[in-house]
C-alpha cells in the first residue's frame, strides 16, 4: 500500500521543481527527501524522478500519481475537519497571513467584525507578501492568506486551494503633485525617462511596474527598492522617482503626491484564501465570511482627481 506521507514529498517535489526547494520548503533535509522518494519509488516500483539540468523532472509514472494524492490528501484533510467539527465549532486558534497594506482598515476592521460573532479563537496574525502566504497555506503553515494578484502578473496556482475574491482595486501610477498637468489618466511612455520606485524585486508590484513599463516600450530605471508605501510616497513627494501604488497604499495620501490611472487601467484582486477540508474549516468560514462584509464598505484610498 502506498504510504500517503510520502506523496506529499512528491507533491512537494513537483511544486518547487526540484529536490533541495522541496526540502527547505517543507522544513527536511535534501537527504530526507530523497530518501522518502526512494521508498516511494520502491513501493510503487517504479522510478518517479529524472535528473534534469539543476533540478529534476517528474517520470509519467509520477505524473499518474500526482491527481490522486491531491485527491486524498484533500480527503483527509476534510475528515480532520469533520472531527475537529465535533469537538469544537468556535474555539481554538487560527492562522492569518495578509499583505501589509491590508493592514491599513481590512484586516483590524475584519478581525473586530468576526470577534463580534462571539467566537472562543486565538487568532495568530502575521504580515505576509502573497509570495509568502501562499506557499505557507499550501504546506499547512497557515490557515487563511489575505492576498492579492496583479494585472500582468499572474499568480502560479501551484496546489489546489480555495479562495473568494473580495475586492478590485485601481493600481494608481504616484508622481509629486506639481509634476505634471492634472489629466485623468496618463499614458506611461510619457515617463520614460523617470526615476521609478518599487518594492522588492520579488514582489508582484515590482513585477507589474517592470511589465507595464515594457508594454509602453521602455524599460524602467528603478533608482528606490521600497515596500513601505508611506515611505514611497515620501520619496515620491521629494521628487525622486514616480511609483505604481495600489488605492489601499494611499491610506492616508501625502500632501505633495498626485495619483492617477494609467492608459490602459491596472488593478489588482484582493482575495481570501484557505486549503478545503482543514481541521479549522469552520473557523476559516466564519472568518472568510468577515472580510467578505467588511470588504462592502470599504472606503479606498483617494481616488484620482478627474
């Protein structure tokens, strides 16, 4: 019989492309993972991996198991679920990961609204980039992600996971407020010749400012690598570069920042997301449900001027 620990080792392997990610994504030693391939492979009796370049390639034989392990483990995790459900519907602990300008109004006006429902949880709250949280939420290391995708730069949906959107917003293009005329909307080749600022390169919102330059024609010079928007829009007022911001960064705006759409427009999806049938299914519900409300009243950052 197969041994169903061990086919999250593949589905691990599968995920991160290679043996030495999936060890430290999954917290083993390289060793340990190929050892528990290696059983793997012995008690199916076939070989699974392939060496190929720096990493390694999946055999069709691992490709074939690949679907039923997300099927039972997706399995388990709902029977854990059920028999969590027994013991205690609205107690115990749950994990949030969300992005740091979620921080701004969704998340603490979030967390009040399910606290009002009465529930007995410890809610254990970190800040998390959607690059972070979504790995965490597949390896169980988090029960719930606020996250978010980008125009241009779609998100690798790597293992099954559930998720509700909860909110479209503009990604608005920051510049200081007497940098140019007041137009609606601006078209990007017209800065081409601008200092940019950007987050970390592994971000989304990096990824986004590089891709959108692109697609204008050029390709952006980033002089800044900043993730804190506050910052950013102190930078930006001081006439040292111009920045892509979502709405929720803008909370509150700077005086001596104007920010405007871009031609043509860039938003982002801010969504919820949780792996089906965790032994916390209950809770995550509950918790969805109070993003979910919150999200209807949200007050954004300042629009554009028209």
């Amino acid at each position: 019989m197969i041994n169903v620990r061990r086919l999250r080792f593949l589905r691990e392997v599968a995920l991160q492309g290679s043996v030495t990610a999936a060890a430290r994504s999954l917290s083993f030693t390289p060793s340990a993972v190929s050892q528990q391939i290696a059983a793997l492979e012995r008690e199916v009796g076939l070989d699974l991996l392939e060496r190929h370049g720096r990493g390694v390639r999946l055999t069709d034989a691992a490709q074939a198991l690949l679907g039923p392990a997300d099927v039972i483990l997706a399995e388990l995790r709902r029977a854990e679920a059920t028999l969590a459900d027994i013991t205690a519907s609205t107690a115990g602990t749950l994990s949030v990961g969300a992005f740091p300008t979620s921080g701004t109004w969704l998340v603490p006006a979030a967390l009040r609204q399910f606290a009002e429902q009465g529930t007995a949880v410890d809610v254990r709250l970190a800040e998390l980039e959607p690059e972070q949280s979504l790995p965490m939420l597949r390896r169980g290391d988090l029960d719930l992600a606020i996250a978010f995708e980008c125009d241009l730069v779609p998100l690798d949906a790597g293992a099954p996971h559930e998720e509700r959107t909860l909110f479209w917003e503009d990604m608005l293009l920051l510049q200081a407020d007497e940098a140019t005329p007041k137009r609606r909307s601006l078209d990007l080749a017209t800065l081409r010749h601008s200092a940019w600022i950007a987050p970390h390169p592994e971000t989304a919102i990096h990824r986004l400012t590089v891709r959108a330059c692109q697609a204008a024609g050029f390709e952006p010079r980033i002089s800044s690598t900043w993730t804190d928007f506050q910052v950013v829009q102190s930078l930006v007022s001081q006439h040292l570069g111009v920045a892509f911001v979502p709405e929720l960064a803008l909370t509150p705006q700077r005086r001596g920042v104007f920010a405007r759409r871009v031609s043509p427009g860039l938003r982002r999806r801010v969504f919820a997301a949780w792996q089906a049938g965790t032994s916390r299914q209950s809770l995550i519900h509950l918790m969805v449900e109070a993003f979910a409300v919150v999200s209807t009243t949200r007050k954004p950052g300042a629009p554009p001027e028209s």
